[in-house]
C-alpha cells in the first residue's frame, strides 16, 4: 500500500472512532446537539478520506492509463472519474 492510500486509511479509521464514540454517546443519551456535531465529524472525515483516495487514484491509475496507448483503458479511467464526481455532487 502506498503512501496517500495508507493516509486515507488513517482517515477512515479516525472516522471508525467517531462514529462508535456518536453511537456511543446515543446510546448514554447524550445531548442531541452534541451527538450531531460528532456525526457532523464522521461525515468530514469520510470525505477527506474519500479526497485523498481519489487524489491518489488520479495521480497513479489514471495517469499510468494515459501514459499508456490504450484508447478503451484512458477512456474507462474517465468515466470511472466521472462517475465519482457525479456521486460527490449529489
């Protein structure tokens, strides 16, 4: 695993962390407010970790594809993007 894969696993994992600290705090009946700022959390660390999945993705896969001669490869590494970016803007 490469090094920007390994930061976005550190990311997903502090994610994990909020996550079980928010059901955590649900289930001791905490203060709503307080509980949603904490979801509010996960929810950031789940995009930055997506970000820096798909930076690293972009900077290895799809450079390698059109780097390559393959027309049919760099034309799935775009649409595989786009996909993603449609998701995001959702």
């Amino acid at each position: 695993m490469n090094k920007e894969k390994n930061k976005s696993l550190r990311t997903l994992k502090n994610a994990r962390g909020n996550l079980n600290a928010a059901i955590e705090m649900l289930e001791d009946d905490r203060y709503c407010v307080d509980v949603s700022n904490q979801i509010l959390a996960v929810i950031a660390l789940l995009k930055k970790g997506n970000e820096q999945l798909l930076h690293q993705h972009i900077e290895n896969c799809v450079v390698a594809a059109f780097e390559s001669d393959d027309q049919e490869v760099k034309q799935i590494k775009i649409n595989e993007v786009m996909n993603i970016v449609a998701k995001v803007g959702r």
